[in-house]
C-alpha cells in the first residue's frame, strides 16, 4: 500500500513537472506567439469586414484561405502552435 502511494505521488510529481516546463517559454517564443496571434485575429477580422460588407459568404471564406495559406491548420484558419504535436 505504502509503495502505492509512492508511485502514485510520483506520478503526480512528474505530471505536474511536465506541465510546468511546457509552460516556460522564453521571451522570444512569447514574441513571436504573440505575433502570430495578431496575425490570425487581423485575417479573421478581414474575413468579418468582408461579410459586413455584403459579400457573399463564400467570397470571404476564400479570401480567409488564401491569407492563411501556408500559416494556418484546418480548414478554417486555425493556428499552429509548435507546442502541440
């Protein structure tokens, strides 16, 4: 039972370790993540002006794809983080 608890808690300890150094990224990484993030809401913001326009819905989808091209996961502009698989 003792040696249970042992694992158990080690486990725990490790899992808490783990999590705590992906949460550590360096100045530059926060930059650079911060960028991306304001890239990815200035593409969805033109993707909103263009549908408040009038636009159809497919108009503005497509131009959503061709600025994400290349930088984004999924069919609809989602962003890549290099910290998930």
């Amino acid at each position: 039972m003792k040696k249970m608890a042992v694992m158990t808690f080690l486990a725990l300890f490790l899992a808490a370790s783990a999590v705590r150094a992906e949460d550590e990224n360096s100045p530059e990484e926060i930059k650079k993540d911060i960028q991306a993030h304001r890239a990815f809401a200035e593409f969805h913001l033109q993707t909103a002006l263009c549908l408040e326009s009038g636009k159809p819905h497919q108009t503005c989808e497509e131009a959503l794809k061709k600025s994400c091209r290349g930088k984004a996961s999924g069919p609809h502009c989602g962003m890549k983080h290099a910290h998930q698989p």
